[in-house]
C-alpha cells in the first residue's frame, strides 16, 4: 500500500497550496462526521491550514468526547461552533457554548470535554515571533 493511500486526506502540501483558502466549517465539520475510521478520544479533527505562525484545527467531538490535558507552544485561541464544551485551564472550569471564544497563554496546560451531546471547535495557534 503507499503512503497516499494509507493517508486519510489529501497530503498537507496539496491542502495548503496556493495564497489563499476558503473553508465553509459547516462543510467540513459534515465531512469530519462522515468519515469512515473510529474517532479518537471521542473526536476527530482536521488542519485546516498550517502555515508558520499560525495553524487552524477544526475538531467535531461525539458526545462525551474529550481531549486529555496538553499544552501548545504558542497563544491558543478556541471558539465554540457548536454544542457545549468544557475547558478545563489554569484550575478553572470554562463552561463554553457556541459562540463564545477562549483565549489560553503559550504553554497553558489545558484539557477539553464535550458536555450534553456533540460539539464542534474551532482551534487556533498563534507560533510568538522573537
């Protein structure tokens, strides 16, 4: 089997060419759902664009999924696009739903459950430039 084949989606190369990238999330949150592997962790997720210094991840939790606790290296931005999600950072319980943002500091440790039912996000990454 190659790799192509062994891959998920189309290889990263091919995803962020060009100079600009338009996603429509309700989309591309459809297609997360439809895929055919197990989800991890209860999610399953997707880069949308990786491009130094930003990255953008969409995740689409099942209910009950989760992401155990980790921490980015660089200023992570979550926003809600649907459902409830819970936040658990610098030992405060963010209760968010759909529309709200949160803003976590580099380094932050911080962990995500997906409460009453399925839940989307939006993940963003800013890398600090010295």
């Amino acid at each position: 089997m190659t790799q192509q084949a062994e891959r998920l989606r189309e290889a990263p190369r091919e995803r962020f060419a060009g100079r600009s990238h338009r996603f429509s999330l309700d989309q591309a949150l459809a297609d997360l759902r439809a895929e055919d592997h197990p989800a991890r962790g209860g999610h399953r997720q997707i880069t949308l664009l990786h491009r130094a210094p930003v990255t953008q991840v969409l995740f689409a939790f099942d209910a009950d999924g989760s992401l155990d606790q980790h921490s980015a290296p660089g200023l992570v931005t979550i926003h809600v696009l649907e459902g409830r999600l819970n936040v658990q950072a610098d030992h405060v319980e963010n209760a968010l739903s759909a529309g709200d943002v949160l803003i976590l500091d580099p380094g932050l440790p911080h962990d995500v459950r997906a409460v009453d039912g399925p839940a989307a996000m939006l993940l963003t990454v800013t890398m600090q430039r010295d």
